[in-house]
C-alpha cells in the first residue's frame, strides 16, 4: 500500500459489526507488515482520523463528526434539499419516509430522512448506509439518469436474461420522470422516486417517499409521484442557486 490507499484501507476495516482493531488484526486482513501499520494508524490518530478504544485498540475518530456537521452546512443538495424533504412529506398527509439520497460510487447513498407522524415502519436507507443502486425506486432513479458508459457498465453486470427487462424499466424511468417499485429494498412497502438533475460535476441525486403497500392504491401513487417530482425540481433550482450564487 502507498500514498491515500494506505490510510483508506484502514479506515475502511471499521463497520458496525467490528468498530474496534488492534494493530495486529489490520494487519493481518490487510496483508501488509504490522509496521507498515502501525505507522498509518499513528498518522490516523495524530490527525484524529482514530482513536484509542482500550489498550492497544482503535476505533474511528472525532474528526468525522466535525466533516459531518461540516457537510450538514455547506453540502449544496443538503442546503437545498432539507426543507423541501420537510415540506413533500408534511404534504403527503399520509404516514410515510421521505428520503434524499445521491449517487456514492456504485452505491445510492441517503443524506437526509423526514419521517411522517404515524408512520410505523424505517426504511432500509438510513443516512450514510450504502444502498444498492439497481434495486428500489430510490436507486433506480438514480440510475436510469447515469451517463451511458456508466450506466453500461453497471446495467451489464445484470445476467443477460434479465438485463433486456431490467433497460426498458429503466428507460421508462427516464421518460416518466418517476420510479414506483414495490418490496425490492423493504417488504410491504412501495417507494416513489423521482431524479434530482443538476449541472453541478458529480451530483446525481433523488427524492422519494416510502409508503406502507397498504394504501399505495393507484391514484395514491399517482398523487405521491406529482409530489415528489415537484419537490424534486424545486431542489434542483435550489441547488443551481446555490451553485451559481
């Protein structure tokens, strides 16, 4: 490992399931000597990228939650983004999840969430939880607006019997300007999605409601979908003022 890789892989051995590692356990999943190590934790603690958990055990640092509060302030589709999210569910009037969500490598990442009262389920996209970006309305309209050689890409990995269907869905996403899907990400419940379009390099983005399957009823949904792709030009103009302001 050299340069930025070296202090990456460390930092992405910690996960929910193991939030603490000695020196020696990173190198043995890592491959490397425990010196080369040692010296990417020093340098990580030195910056309070991590800490000391107990002796001679590490754990993720403060620094992230400065970044995070960081990005809270000045995240363009955030600033944008946040009382809208706010509003579209308030205007639902029924119990659902909104969610704001972006592009994250091959990954849909969500940033924000508004939950409405009475609302009695969690969606699976919880802020800062990687999601898949081929299953769900939330990802999907994500996707079905990627750039062609990405989109490729990424649609192609899918077995060829299904990657005929899956384009056409997708492309119909595109057309429509709205994803319904139903159970793919949590059972029982039906997400509409719709794109956050932006000129800004790198921001792909989407607004979705969740909603219980039991009252996803086709003139709901309809409702649901003119909501959310209000909501959603109403951040990118947001997000382009912002930009260019």
């Amino acid at each position: 490992m050299a340069g930025l890789a070296r202090y990456t892989a460390v930092l992405r051995l910690f996960s929910q399931s193991q939030s603490e590692w000695t020196v020696s356990d990173m190198a043995e999943r890592l491959g490397v000597p425990q010196s080369t190590v040692y010296r990417t934790v020093r340098d990580l603690v030195g910056e309070n990228f991590l800490e000391m958990a107990s002796e001679a055990r590490y754990r993720l640092g403060s620094v992230f939650i400065e970044f995070d509060r960081l990005l809270r302030l000045t995240d363009p589709l955030l600033t944008a983004g946040s009382q809208v999210l706010q509003e579209v569910v308030a205007e639902a009037g029924i119990p659902c999840v909104g969610l704001l969500c972006r592009l994250y490598n091959d990954t849909v990442m969500c940033i924000a969430d508004a939950t409405a009262p009475g609302a009695t389920f969690r969606s699976s996209y919880e802020r800062g939880r990687p999601m898949p970006l081929t299953l769900g309305a939330t990802s999907k309209a994500i996707l079905a607006h990627l750039p062609t050689r990405r989109f490729n890409r990424i649609v192609n990995q899918w077995p060829e019997a299904r990657s005929g269907v899956f384009r056409a869905e997708l492309l119909a996403v595109r057309r429509s300007g709205v994803c319904v899907s139903s159970g793919e990400i949590d059972a029982d419940v039906v997400g509409v999605a719709a794109p956050i379009l932006s000129k800004a390099p790198g921001l792909l983005a989407s607004l979705s409601l969740a909603l219980p399957k039991g009252l996803a009823d086709k003139a709901m949904v309809q409702r649901i979908a003119a909501a959310t792709m209000a909501g959603a030009k109403r951040i990118e103009a947001g997000v382009e003022a912002g930009v260019t302001g």
